[in-house]
C-alpha cells in the first residue's frame, strides 16, 4: 500500500499527567518511521509538560518540539498552536489529536488507508475509557458522558455518509495539508474560543470541493483518557457550547431535534424506573 507523509499534530497545555502515554503511542506506529512526524506545540504549559516532550524528542528523530509563549487575539486558544504546527509540518496529511489520548499501534496505518481511497478529510471515533470513579454518582456522570460521545459520534458518521460535515472532534481528526492551505486556514472562525475541529469541518463542508470519510475500522479509534476536575470539565462544556451560535442555522435545527428525542429517550427510561 501507498504510505502517505503524515504529520501528527498535537497542542499540549498543562499535560504532564498523559503526554508520556500519548509520546509513547505515537512511537510505536506500525508505520515506516521516515513516513511520519510528530509535531508537540508546548502551548503556555506551567507544568513540566515541556521537559517531557524534549526528552522525547531527543530520543526520537521524527518527534518535533514547539513552544508557544504568548496567546494570538486573532487565533484564540488551540487554534493558535495548531496554526504553528501546521506551518512546521511536512506531511501532506494533517493527522490530529488530544494530549490525553491513546491511540494503537496501527492507527496511521488505517487513517492512511482512508485517504488512499480517495478522501480529502477522515473523521475518526474517540470512546472515553477512563475516569475517576470511585462512587456512584461518579460513575453515573462517567455514564452520561459516554452515552453523549456515542450520540455525537452517531451524528458525526450518520450525516457525513451523507458528505455532510456537521461535527468532528480534535482527538481524531485528518485532512490533507493542501485543504487547510485552500480554505486559508482558520480564516473565520479564528476568534473563536474553539471550533478548530467542528467548525473547521463545517467550513470544508461548505465548500463543497472535498470528499469526507468517517473512519469505521477499530483499529482507527482514538481511546480518550478524562482526568478533568469538575472545574475543569465545566470550563469545557462553556467552550463547547460557545459555539453553538455560529453554527448554521440547518444545523442548529437538526442537532436541536435530535436533542429532543435523545431528552425524550432519557425521560422515558427514568420513567420506565419508577413506573
């Protein structure tokens, strides 16, 4: 098979807890090695996030240091590091995830795969595998947040066979460099908070020049680590939600309904409890 030149490009801010993890699977791709990159943009970390990616990337040849010191008013947050790797990357794909995740062995492989079939951007599955819990109610919100990675996902793969980029996440996410080079970037949606995954898939989709694939081949999912503290996954959500008023108005529309059944779904089992 082909072999793509693929860089992997990772923004990593305050992530001495899971780097190492991510730095490790990223080193042992079943993938040539002079095939691949590996681009770390050490973003404003206060941590030690920055003596762990040197030490990885003085061990490994194809593991690339960045440091942003100072946030950009015109890329806000991870856009900005991102921007920054990019314009270090060499690949011709641009291969995308999070500093706590954990992808296999074989993850660039079946990614690369995806584009040798002819797509210009590959959206792929990232399940939430861990978290802290030790009671109930702990596992009941570790539950819930499963239960919505699945409904996103669905949405994700269900309107995408239908080319239509309604959402992705930035823990498993592709396109061609020449993509981002042709839609100029983050032009847009660069005073955003975030979108650097789902808006950025709604502006090619709305291009309408490119054809997208949701990756379905396990060996192509992206297992997500959560060791966010209640603070920290509030702060998240207040991001995430910020975007909901850029979004187009066809899909504020289909998400809305599909929040209702799903809504509805979660009533009728708590009904089914108690009646």
């Amino acid at each position: 098979s082909f072999f793509n030149n693929i860089s992997v490009i990772v923004a990593a801010h305050n992530e001495e807890k899971d780097i190492a993890n991510l730095l490790d699977s990223l080193s042992f791709q079943e993938y040539p090695k002079d095939k691949y990159e590996v681009i770390i943009i050490n973003d404003r970390s206060r941590d030690n996030t920055e003596g762990i990616i040197k030490k990885y990337s003085e061990k490994y040849n194809n593991i690339k240091y960045l440091k942003i010191d100072k946030e950009d008013k015109n890329l806000i947050g991870k856009k900005n590091a991102l921007a920054k790797g990019i314009e270090q990357s060499n690949g011709n794909i641009l291969l995308f995830t999070d500093a706590d995740c954990v992808p296999g062995k074989n993850w660039l492989k079946s990614i690369n795969n995806q584009f040798n079939l002819g797509f210009d951007v590959v959206v792929g599955y990232s399940p939430l595998v861990s978290y802290n819990t030790k009671t109930i109610f702990q596992k009941f919100v570790f539950l819930l947040k499963r239960l919505e990675r699945l409904s996103i996902f669905s949405i994700s793969a269900g309107t995408i066979g239908w080319n239509w980029g309604v959402t992705a996440t930035g823990r498993n996410f592709a396109y061609r460099k020449r993509v981002f080079k042709e839609l100029n970037g983050f032009s847009g949606i660069g005073h955003i908070p975030s979108g650097d995954d789902d808006l950025f898939l709604q502006k090619i989709s709305k291009s309408k020049k490119y054809k997208i694939s949701f990756a379905k081949d396990k060996k192509s999912f992206v297992n997500s680590v959560e060791r966010k503290s209640a603070k920290e996954q509030i702060n998240q959500e207040k991001r995430r939600a910020s975007k909901w008023i850029y979004y187009p108005l066809n899909i504020k529309i289909y998400l809305a309904l599909i929040f209702v059944f799903y809504l509805f779904l979660f009533i009728s089992f708590v009904m089914a409890i108690f009646s």
